[in-house]
C-alpha cells in the first residue's frame, strides 16, 4: 500500500517496492520535524526535502520524451534544440523546475491534481502548490549512474553518449490532418534529484503532496506525450 492507502495494481506495488521508497511510516513524524499529517489542515512550519525520483518503463526506449518551446509558432527547433540543455558545458541534459511546478499546478493543461484529484477540490490543491511549493535548482539535472547525463551529437538520429534517440510520430488534428512529429526521447536508466519546500499554510500538507506526486508521476509523468513516456517513481523524500 502506498503513501495515503491509495491501492495499485501488483505491478505498480512491486515496482515501488524496488525502488524502498524512504518515505516515514504512520503520520511521517519524524523527531525535530513537523509531522507530514496533522489534525488540522495545512503546515505549521517551513518544510524542506530532499527528493528523488527514478524513471520506469517496460523497455528502455520509454524514458522521458522532450518538445521544448521555441516561444513562437513560426520558429522551427531541430531535434536536440528541443531538450533542456544546461551545465557548464551546455550539454547537461535538464529538467526545468517550472515543468515540475507545472505538473503540481497547472489548472489550464494536464496536472496531477487535475488528472487524479475530484473535480471540485483540484483546484484549490493547485493553487496551494502554486502559491506555497517551491522546488530547486531551476535546472535540475537528469543523472545516471550519479552522474549527470551529457548530450553529445546524433549519430543516425541516436547520441552514443546519452543515448539520447529521435522518434517519429504522426499525430491527427482536427478533420484527420496529419501533424507529424519528432521528437528526442532519452531512454531509461535516469534519476532526478530535487529541493521540495513547503512554505507555512492553512491548505497544504506535506502527505497530501507525497500522496499526489507518489501518484501523478505513475499515471502522468513527466516531460512531452505524458502518460505513455516519462514515468516515474519516488526513491526518496527526506
């Protein structure tokens, strides 16, 4: 049973168990720290966490999927300028935090609250991450291995070195136009390692959060054509 006694499939179960998510049993009452679970609504003090997340999929090919936004319709991006590159060097492959904020928050697009919450109380829960969740470093890099990954050049439309590969797809608009796409997909193993903070509040509970992040990351995922690419599990929330 996961955080919350929310039930999964044996799949989903077994998945998280490899993983020993160290996650508090009980309330999460951990000594010197507020508990993750109060009578109360909200939390009391400033809560900081150490995150890790790991992807799974059922073959390797199912990592994270990348459609970076030039920020205009008109801008043509080639294959690698769609991922998030950062590091010194530029070739460190990155995840945004606005894309995890995103996926907490977002209330106009697909998020965890939106995809798993009732429809009436998503909402508030979204803007409660929005206003109160902060997540660092703004670039959060993909390691393996612990290591960050590096992107190098595509070599017949796959990097060597990342493994990094493009894929094509044709998707269907609207009276059957067809829109191809493609795309760069880095394929699994990866991990991401983040900063949670959950500032003071009246709404928001830290086990509320693990509850929907636990969730969110299984049934949506992170990155592009969510869902199907860029699952993911908890490792660790200390």
């Amino acid at each position: 049973m996961l955080p919350g006694g929310d039930s999964r499939s044996s799949k989903q179960v077994s998945v998280m168990a490899e993983t020993k998510t160290k996650v508090s049993a009980g309330n999460g009452e951990t000594k010197g720290r507020e508990p993750r679970t109060r009578s109360e609504a909200g939390t009391r003090e400033q809560v900081t966490r150490q995150v890790k997340i790991k992807g799974i999929g059922l073959s390797e090919e199912m990592g994270v999927m990348f459609d970076r936004y030039a920020g205009d319709n008109e801008t043509k991006l080639e294959p690698w300028q769609k991922m998030y590159l950062g590091g010194e060097d530029g070739k460190t492959i990155c995840l945004p935090s606005e894309n995890l904020m995103s996926f907490l928050s977002a209330q106009n697009t697909d998020s965890a609250p939106k995809r798993l919450l009732d429809s009436r109380k998503y909402k508030n829960f979204a803007l409660a991450c929005g206003s109160y969740v902060s997540i660092a470093p703004l670039m959060i890099p993909f390691l393996r291995g612990g290591k960050p990954i590096k992107f190098g050049k595509f070599v017949n439309e796959r990097d060597p070195e990342s493994g990094v590969y493009i894929a094509r797809h044709v998707a269907r608009l609207e009276k059957g136009i067809p829109n191809p796409k493609v795309r760069p997909v880095l394929p699994l193993p990866w991990e991401l390692e983040f900063k949670l903070t959950i500032l003071p509040n009246n709404v928001l509970q830290e086990q509320q959060l693990i509850n929907v992040v636990t969730q969110g990351l299984l049934g949506l995922g992170i990155g592009t054509f969510r869902g199907r690419y860029g699952k993911a599990v908890v490792v660790s929330w200390e």
